[in-house]
C-alpha cells in the first residue's frame, strides 16, 4: 500500500496528494476530527516501515507536479519531531526527488531548524501555520499543546523574510472576529490564505469566552473574510463548506479552485 496518497472529501481542497508519517499528535486540539480514530496516540507514534515506503513512493513521483501535503493525521512539527527529526528526513527525500511538497503546522517556530532545508526547496515548498485564535488564552483553552498565536504569526514573518514561500489555514474559526484580525495582523507577509468553517463541534456547549453563535454568523463571515482578503490583494480559497453557506456570494474562479494554490 502507498504512503502518499489522494486524500478524499474536505481533506482534498487541501492537496491533491498527502503523505502521514506520524500517527496521532500532542497539541490536544478540543475539535480534532482525528481523536476519535483508532490510529490516534498521544504521543503521536510512526508509521510501520515509514522510510521504505517514503522513498519508494517519492520514486515514483519524481519529475511531476502533484503537491504532497504534510500532514492530515499529525503535525509534522509535533513533540517527537524535535528529538526523531522524521520530517527533515522526510524532507531530504522529497528534495531529492523535487517533489511540489506543503507543510501545515501548529508548531510555530519548532520549524525554524529545517529553514535552510526550505530554502533549497527554492520554489517547490511552502509552508504554512493553522491559525485559529489571536491570543494565548483562547488558543491554550482549545489547542493547549500547540505553539500559541504569536509564535505561529513569527513563523510565517521569519519564512517571509527569508524568502520561503508560506500560507495561512483559517480553520477551524472559532471566534470569527478573531478569525478576521489575523488578516489584519498577518496580511504583510503571508503569502496566501486558505479558509474554511468549524465542523463537527459544538461551540455552544463549549463556549467560555461567548463568542459568536449567531445562525446566521457564518454567512456573515464569508462576506467579511472575502471582502478583507480582497482589500489586501491576498491570493486565497474559500473552502466549500464555507462556500455553501451562501450558495448565491460571487467568488472568483480561483477563489473557489482549490488547486490554485498548489506548489508545482
């Protein structure tokens, strides 16, 4: 069985190929969609055979355009990463081969130990940070094992100033005003973003700092997001979940093409 493979459903707006080394993560994100799966561990464990396979399969790819994302079952940046360093290997496979490769991570600045392996990536790299609040207490209450807010913003200001390629995930949203400030506060030096909504979590339930739970909020917040992004002239894609909950809003061709992004 391959380790890169097509992801499917809402993973697939992400990348047209993806690659979970490890299984299972440490940052104890409350709205997971993973927690529930069997694989997931805490610590993240490797995969069987991870290297074999990871070079058997960037073989493979060698010479073609199709983007891999690292990853969807775990943070390439987690805890283990930086004692096991799995995705500098992985990486250095990847290089080899001039595999289009994206990296999202909540490890913030845990990253900045491969910068120089980014760079060598040139044009065939990008790396990104998953940013869902903009204070420590609201992401320590959510995601209480991930880097807070202001060392994922300096992650993406430190690979900007070095001339790596990077973006933003905006998913999942929880509070949207704060969803719209990290606009306002990256916008300089994120390249790109990327946003979706928050599915499969009850906020209602788990709302200690009340924020907006409005039906119609997430209406309200494509017209927001969209109209900032624009304003700055910032490359994006709006996910479709977040797309259908105003099936009628005027969105761009690539602002809906969830391959425009890609790094080839």
């Amino acid at each position: 069985m391959k380790i890169i493979y097509t992801p499917g459903g809402r993973a697939r707006e992400y990348s047209p190929l993806a690659l979970n080394y490890y299984l299972g993560c440490n940052h104890g994100c409350d709205y997971c969609f993973n927690k529930m799966r069997t694989f997931f561990t805490n610590p993240p464990h490797l995969v069987k055979n991870w290297q074999k396979k990871v070079a058997a399969d960037a073989a493979t790819l060698a010479g073609k355009h199709d983007q891999v994302l690292l990853s969807f079952c775990s943070d390439p940046y987690c805890t283990a990463e930086m004692t096991q360093h799995i995705t500098r290997q992985v990486l250095e496979i990847f290089l080899q081969h001039r595999i289009p490769t994206a990296v999202l991570t909540k490890g913030g600045l845990n990253c900045m130990k491969d910068l120089e392996l980014f760079q060598a990536f040139g044009k065939k790299i990008k790396i990104g940070a998953t940013l869902t609040c903009t204070n420590k207490t609201h992401s320590l209450y959510y995601e209480p094992g991930a880097a807070e807010p202001a060392d994922r913003f300096e992650m993406l200001k430190v690979l900007h100033d070095n001339g790596v390629r990077n973006w933003a995930s905006i998913e999942p949203p929880i509070d949207l005003q704060q969803a719209l400030d990290i606009i306002d506060i990256t916008h300089e030096y994120v390249d790109e973003y990327k946003v979706g909504k928050l599915n499969g979590y009850d906020l209602a339930k788990n709302n200690p700092f009340n924020y907006n739970t409005h039906p119609n909020r997430w209406i309200n917040f494509l017209h927001d997001v969209v109209a900032k992004l624009r304003s700055y002239n910032k490359k994006f894609y709006i996910k479709q979940d977040l797309r259908n909950c105003d099936p009628t809003f005027k969105l761009t061709k690539n602002e809906k093409n969830h391959d425009y992004l890609n790094v080839r």
